[in-house]
C-alpha cells in the first residue's frame, strides 16, 4: 500500500522518539531496578519485583559486586524531549487520520474483516510464516489492523499517562488520575510493562517488516512506492 | 512555473511566515510570564522549556496530594548523605542551637534566624510524598514554616523572581521562582513525623517543595538569598543541578 507523506514522515519521527525514549527508559530505570505497587516504594518496603540487573546507584542492593554508570542527567531531559516530539507527532498523525480518511480506510476493519473466517484466515498465514502476496500488501490485514489501533489508541495514551502520573506536579494537578491507577509507584510499575509491550511490538514489526521483504517495505515507508521489488529481493 | 507549484509555493511561504512569526510571539509571552526555565540552552532547552512552561501554567492553583497518617511510610526512609563537614559536626555537637539561616538578596530586612526563631512562627505541617528522580519514594509528615512566612518577615522586593537556597554542603544549592517559594506547602521544615527532623532526612533544616522531586528539596539549608536573576549564581544555569547535568525544574 502506498504510505503518504504524512504518515511516512511521522513514521519516521516517531521511529527516532521511540529510540530515544527506550534508551533513555532503560538508563532511567537501572538506577532503581525494583517495581512497587501502591504510591510509595524504596529499598526498606517489599517489592513486587526485582529485574536481575545491577543498579546504577550504589544504595540499591542488587546482589552485583559493582555500579553501573549514572546517566540519570541527560536520559531524563532527553527523555521528556522526546516525549515531547512523540506527543505532538502522535496529535498531527491522529488529527490528520480523522480527517484524510486514514483512519477510517486503512486503520479500522471493514466489515467483511471482521468474520471468524477472515480472523482464522490471518492468523493461520501468519502462523505459517506466509508472505503477502500482491493483492494483500496493498492494504493492512485484520491483525495489523488491530495492532495498530491497539499501539496508537491504547498503549501509547497509557505509557504517556503513566508516565505523566509520576511527576509530582502533575499529580498535585489531576491527583485522580494517579489514584485511579493505585499510585504513583503502581503508575511507574504499569509505565514499565506498557513500554515492555510497546518494545515487543517494535521486534514483532521488524519480523514481520522482515517476512513481507525488508527492502520493499523498507523504500515504500522512505518513498512512498511499494510496487515491485525491481531488485529481486 | 506551473500554477500548482506557484500556489504550494505561496502557501509554503505563508505557513512558514506564520509559524515564524508564531514562535516569536510564544517566545515573548513566555519570557514575560515567566515560563523560561534558566537551563533553556543547549541540545534539551527546548524540551525543559516545554516542561517548565507547560506545568507552570497547569500548577498556577495546585496543591501537592496530602496522604492521611495511616499513609505515612514505616519505617521512615533516609537516603545516603555524603559524609557532613567539621562545620557541621560542631554544629550538631551543639544541639543545633548555633544553626543560623541567613536571609538577604532583594529583601527590605535582612536577617538571620535562629531555629527557635523560625520555631516560634505559624507553623504548617502537611503529610506529602517525597520521589526521588531515581525511582524511590516515601511518604512523611513534614513539619515547618512556609517560606512565604519567612520572606513575609524580610519583605521582598517587587522585583524578586526567585529564592536561591544554600546548604552547609557547599555542592548544593538550588533555586525556585516565586510561584513555589510562595507556594502555601513549600515549607522550612524542621519536623517530621511529629518530632525533629532527622540528621538523614536534612535536619535540622530543609527546604521542602513537595509539588517536585526530592532533588530540589535541598537538606542543611543554611542561606536564602531572593533575587531577580539567576545568571549571578555559580555558571548561571539556576542551580548546581543542571551543572551536574539534572534539570533545574524538578516537577516532572
């Protein structure tokens, strides 16, 4: 299918935040491996987990012999820089969806998707590891139907609230909106496993971008044209 | 030149024109509200002037979440303190009664408080959350005077935008703008949890700010100083913080 330029560039915007914010993420995270339940946590209450990591700060104890580097600094403001970016890029992507069709043609399944028969059908090419033939690869499938939706209407709004509800600002501002998720370190807990999730859908992306024909796929994102692969693949 | 180029031409311009002109007028409201944090230079100004702006205008009215006692972590939680100099060791021999806290910059009345002083002033006590930027947190009940108090007792001068606070561990020092530093929950605290606060929560002077992060709730507070810039303060960035690479706004 051809990709317009909207969502070929935020595509691509998108692709560097994600980066950013996963590696920003995990380096945020080795300062305190451990995930909480409730508002508070440290290392004299009882965790709910423990990643078997070492820390980057020496308080925490990890069973390692050693500290990793703090680089709490610059991950944080880089962090929220690309938060930013990923936001507005996400605001632009979903307006424009609503109003150029997007949306509704290529997001939401059609009616005949939504069968057992159509579901079974995706489900069993994908299992047998099928590549799209022609026909198929000009529109997205039932199953990458829902997974987009499922990435941009649900974990992307979660991993941003969830990560909103652990500043104390915002807090002090919407306290309801921590609450209801049973705290600022249940917040935290929950922002964790959504990006867990966020990175397990970029791996399976990358699988099936892989399956369907790196290169063609890869230029029909870059340029627009899906076409025939003119090189053989 | 075809007639569709001239035309996406003449809307690039003007789209352009109009985004440019759209920065300018962001840029000066939000230098004339104050929505400019000092640490707006460099590869991540952009996205701390975003976060400063954008809370400051959201926290205008907020109060920080206060927890009932039940909430109050047990056992109470204190981090690591870099080991305390001889100053304070000779300080703290003394029951803390020599422990002054110095007050001047943009003020009418300089002046320096004892620790029975700021005691025998309206005290507030508030039960909050404390999170580090780590990923730790705990909840304490922490007992003070506001610091609206103090610089009420100073006057500050109209044109004070910040208080600069000092600590007997010269590599700390931080600022606020007045929002928080007049802000009813920023407290000079001097208990916690019903009694003193202890020597590894900051005793027997701490400035608490609970609507940010533990970082710029800065322990031994020794010195205030109100002021309308920050550019005269260490590499004018604000803070010891963004000097060490950490956001001077510590909200988020």
């Amino acid at each position: 299918m051809r990709h317009s330029a909207l969502v070929r560039v935020t595509h691509w915007i998108t692709t560097l935040c994600f980066l950013a914010l996963l590696v920003t993420g995990i380096e945020i995270l080795i300062s305190h491996p451990r995930f909480y339940w409730g508002e508070t946590g440290n290392i004299h209450t009882t965790p709910l987990f423990k990643l078997p990591i070492p820390a980057s700060r020496s308080s925490v104890p990890t069973g390692y012999g050693y500290v990793l580097p703090d680089q709490n600094g610059w991950s944080r403001y880089l962090h929220f820089q690309s938060a930013w970016v990923a936001v507005l890029t996400g605001l632009l992507y979903i307006i424009s969806s609503l109003f150029s069709g997007h949306l509704r043609k290529n997001l939401l399944p059609g009616g005949a998707d939504l069968s057992w028969q159509a579901f079974s059908s995706t489900i069993a090419n994908h299992l047998r590891f099928k590549p799209p033939d022609e026909e198929e690869s000009w529109s997205y499938n039932l199953l990458q139907r829902l997974t987009y939706l499922l990435v941009i209407f649900v974990l992307f709004p979660l991993v941003i609230w969830t990560g909103l509800a652990m500043s104390p600002a915002i807090a002090s501002v919407f306290p309801s909106a921590v609450s209801v998720l049973g705290g600022q370190q249940s917040a935290r807990t929950i922002h964790f496993f959504v990006s867990v999730a966020l990175f397990l859908f970029l791996l399976v992306h990358i699988a099936m971008i892989c399956l369907a024909g790196f290169r063609k796929r890869l230029r029909a994102m870059i340029t627009g044209r899906a076409g025939i692969d003119k090189e053989g693949a | 030149m075809s007639d569709l180029s001239r035309r996406k031409l003449i809307i690039g311009g003007l789209a352009t024109a109009a985004g440019a002109s759209g920065l300018v007028v962001a840029n000066g409201l939000a230098k004339r509200y104050g929505l400019i944090p000092p640490d707006n230079g460099g590869l991540y100004g952009l996205g701390e002037t975003l976060n400063y702006a954008s809370q400051r205008v959201l926290t205008s009215h907020s109060m920080a979440r206060e927890f009932p006692r039940s909430e109050i972590s047990n056992p109470p939680f204190a981090n690591d303190v870099a080991p305390l100099g001889e100053a304070f060791k000779r300080l703290q021999e003394g029951a803390f009664a020599g422990w002054r806290l110095l007050v001047d910059g943009m003020v009418a009345r300089p002046a320096s408080f004892s620790l029975a002083e700021l005691k025998s002033y309206p005290s507030r006590s508030q039960i909050t959350h404390l999170a580090c930027e780590e990923g730790w947190s705990y909840i304490a009940e922490w007992i003070g005077v506001p610091l609206s108090h103090v610089l009420g007792v100073v006057g500050i001068l109209p044109q004070a935008r910040y208080v600069v606070y000092r600590s007997i561990q010269p590599d700390w020092w931080d600022s606020v703008d007045m929002a928080d530093a007049l802000h009813p929950q920023t407290l000079v605290a001097y208990g916690m949890n019903g009694g003193e606060l202890p020597v590894g929560n900051g005793g027997p002077l701490r400035l608490r700010v609970p609507r940010q992060l533990g970082y710029k709730n800065v322990k031994y507070i020794t010195r205030l100083t109100v002021t309308d810039d920050l550019k005269r303060f260490g590499e004018g960035l604000g803070s010891a913080s963004p000097e060490g690479g950490y956001a001077w706004y510590a909200g988020i």
